[in-house]
C-alpha cells in the first residue's frame, strides 16, 4: 500500500501468510481471537506497535506462545516505511 488507511482482518481458519509492504500509511492488522501468530519486523521509520500481551517478543519476533502447537497461525512479516501499523 501507499499513502492509505488499511484495515487487514487475518482469517480464522488454517495456516497464514502474509508480507504487509507499504508507505506512508495507516495499518491495523487484526488476528482472530484463537489464532496464533509469528511477527517479524523490518521496518524503518515507522511507528509498529504490536500487542504485547498476545503477541511476546522473543529476540527480533513476536511469537504466540502456543505457536507451534496451534491448527490456526499467521506468519506476519511487516516491512514499512514511515507508517503507523498496528497488530493486534
């Protein structure tokens, strides 16, 4: 995405890949409740704030902690430049 406001709503359901790329915009990347989730962030001048409480950050990833248990997971790599981008 460019200059836009996005909202991304992950599925429920299976295994997830996503590669979030974008400019200067606003993003809210919603994971269904019950769905694990792998983030890694390569952004650079840009505000990521990813919800902690769910989300653990072990090293440069944020990770579930049942995330290699789980039938339902995201792989989230974010890489944005001036954006505001929001996990939750």
């Amino acid at each position: 995405v460019g200059a836009a406001d996005v909202r991304i709503i992950l599925p429920e359901t299976g295994t997830v890949k996503a590669d979030v790329r974008g400019g200067a915009a606003d993003i809210n990347i919603t994971v269904p409740d019950g769905v694990a989730a792998r983030i890694t962030n390569n952004s650079s001048l840009s505000s990521v704030n990813i919800d902690t409480s769910r989300f653990p950050k072990f090293g440069k990833v944020y990770e579930s902690l049942n995330f290699d248990e789980a039938d339902n997971r995201v792989i989230l790599h974010i890489n944005v430049g001036a954006a505001d981008v929001t996990v939750r």
